[in-house]
C-alpha cells in the first residue's frame, strides 16, 4: 500500500512518491479544454459536510469505473461494488454518487460513455510515465513507477516533479499547471505536499 511503499529506501536512502492528482479525470478534462475543481478534485465534487476519506475513496474508485463504462447504466450497476466494498461511506444508492458525479463534472459528463474511454486514458498515462521512466534511466537515477506516480531518491523530487509536468504536457499538449503531491515519511507519519508545476 502507499503507506508501505514510504518506508523503502534505496541504497539506504529515504525516498518520495511523486503522484499525479485524479490524472485520468484530468487528462479527459484537458482533451476537451475544459477544467476540474482546484486541488483534489475528488474532495471538491463533495458537499462540505461530505469531505470524507471515505466518501472521497467511494467517489474516487466509482469515477474509475465510470471512465470505463460504455453507458449509464453499466457505470451505475458498476457503483454497486464500491458501495458494499467501501465502509463508513455516506452514499445509499448508485443514483445518489452519479448525481454528485454529474454536478461535480458538469459539461464534462457528455464527454463520457465513448468507445474504449478507459484504455485511451490508461495509453496516455502509459505514454507519460514512459517518457519520465527513460529520462530517469538515462541519466542512471534509480525510480520505481507505480501506476501514476513513481518513486525516486528524496534529493531527485524536484527533478521528477518537472519531468511529470513537462511530459504530462507534451502528452496533451498543454501549458497549463499540472496538478501534483509528493508523500514522504518523516518519523513514522505520512507528509504530503503540492508539488503542482
């Protein structure tokens, strides 16, 4: 788990996780020049009174299946998972997340629900995180991809940051800002900070 992959340490040497903030929602977003709520963008799709860790992982883990979905339908029976799965959540039913979903996308949701959405996204990803992987490989700087983040030595955030923003850029040819956190461990916690670039 992400607590767990904090405690590794290269060569003796504490490391960081570089992660990239709701990419596949953002990469969709920017394909169509349209935004997402600033920051976590998972949290500012809730009611203040719903900011939950785990509202926040039930709406984070429904999105994802939503990318993948071909229709309406499918994304509200592919809800139901979460919905058992996820516990201390506040949500009842499918239809009351897909309303959140669709006030907190807005023009984005009309966006959904296309031919293999979600494996055109995850290309995308695969092609950015790529980019940074070789870059770190050809300058003989150890880094560890999960997903879409990656971990390098702690001394290299700053250097990996701009690579993920550089290569999430060329990817989607954008100039905008793109959205970032870095997690360390310091003495047993969990420290995370916008490294947004």
């Amino acid at each position: 788990n992400s607590k767990g992959r904090l405690k590794i340490k290269i060569d003796g040497i504490n490391i960081v996780e570089i992660d990239y903030n709701a990419m596949h929602l953002r990469l969709l977003a920017d394909r169509h020049g349209l935004s997402l709520p600033e920051g976590d963008a998972y949290y500012g799709m809730l009611d203040a009174s719903m900011r939950t860790k785990q509202n926040r992982s039930l709406l984070k883990k429904c999105i994802i299946r939503l990318l993948n979905c071909p229709s309406r339908a499918s994304a509200m029976l592919a809800f139901r998972e979460p919905l058992d799965e996820i516990k201390g959540h506040s949500f009842k039913t499918p239809s009351e997340v897909m309303q959140v979903i669709d006030k907190g996308l807005g023009e984005l949701m009309k966006h959904l629900y296309t031919d293999k959405l979600g494996l055109s996204l995850t290309y995308t990803e695969s092609c950015i995180m790529s980019d940074v992987i070789e870059m770190f490989v050809t300058m003989s700087k150890p880094i560890l991809p999960v997903h879409d983040s990656a971990i390098v030595l702690a001394h290299d955030s700053a250097l990996l940051a701009q690579a993920m923003g550089d290569f999430y850029r060329k990817h989607t040819q954008t100039t905008g800002v793109v959205t970032m956190t870095c997690s360390s461990m310091v003495d047993g916690a969990v420290i995370k900070e916008d490294v947004s670039c």
